[in-house]
C-alpha cells in the first residue's frame, strides 16, 4: 500500500541557499531508490521558514530502507548541523 511521507523542517532566515542544494541531492538520489514515486517541497506562506517536504512511496518498507541507508544519512546529517535541530518525520496511509 503507497505511503506518504512527511518531513518539517524549521529553516532560519539566511540558511535557504544552502539548504536547497542539499534538498536537491536527497531527491535526486531519492529517485533512484525502489519504491520512490514522487516528491514535493512546499513552503508555508505564512511563515518562510516553515518547510514541508512530501514524498510518496510504494510501501513504508521502501521508505525505511532509503530512510535508513547510509548515503541518505550522510546528507540528512549536513541538513541538520545547518539547520541546527532534528528534522521531524510522520508516515501516513492513504485513509
């Protein structure tokens, strides 16, 4: 059964520059994984620094293996020393 995920993350003014690319490696090499079939990035009007990134996934198996591998810690590690804070993550069936 498909998945989603969701992922929040608060990015302080200054740091959008730097996060981007960052953003776009994990989803590059997202693609690439078994199960991946698509993502987005949203920011909050109302507050810029409100980030949520939605990815859709075959099954929560698929998600846990690219959420556990290594190559996606390394860049999940420099998302975080920049942002400064732990990123949260919620993983929805489709209701």
């Amino acid at each position: 059964m498909a998945i989603k995920v969701i992922v929040r993350r608060k990015v302080p003014k200054g740091k959008e520059a730097q996060l981007l690319p960052l953003l776009l490696e994990l989803r590059s090499k997202a693609i690439t994984q078994p199960g991946y079939i698509s993502g987005e990035t949203l920011i909050n009007v109302n507050d810029p620094e409100d980030y949520v990134v939605i990815g859709t996934w075959k099954a929560v198996d698929n998600w846990k293996a690219w959420e556990g591998s290594k190559e996606r810690g390394e860049i999940q590690s420099r998302i975080e020393a920049l942002l400064g804070e732990k990123t949260a993550y919620g993983i929805y069936f489709y209701g």
